[in-house]
C-alpha cells in the first residue's frame, strides 16, 4: 500500500510541475516578496489573538 501511495504522489507532482500548462512557471517570480518580521519572544498559542507579537505578524 505505501508503494501505490509513493508512486501516486510522484506522478501527480510530474503533472502539476511539468505537464500541467495552467501556471506559466515565471509566475511564481512575479509575485510580491513577503517580509517576515523576527520576534524575541515566541507567542502564546492560546486560541487568542492578542497577544502583542500577532501585531508584527507578516500578512499576505
């Protein structure tokens, strides 16, 4: 079973990369770079947003 899982993934990721015209591969260049701020303290997984370092965080 895993063979038929490994073997599934790696044809299906050849299509999406190599034979799959949809997305030109120069479009992934032209998209806007995203900055992801460095944090000293880590945040506090509670579920909450408000803890202060969520305030810094890089959306996109």
């Amino acid at each position: 079973m895993h063979k038929t899982i490994l073997y599934t993934t790696c044809i299906m990721t050849a299509f999406v990369f190599f034979l799959y015209p949809g997305v030109p591969l120069n479009a992934i260049e032209e998209k806007e770079a995203i900055e992801i701020p460095l944090i000293d303290n880590p945040p506090t997984l509670d579920g909450k947003l408000d803890d202060p370092v969520w305030k810094t965080a890089a959306r996109f």
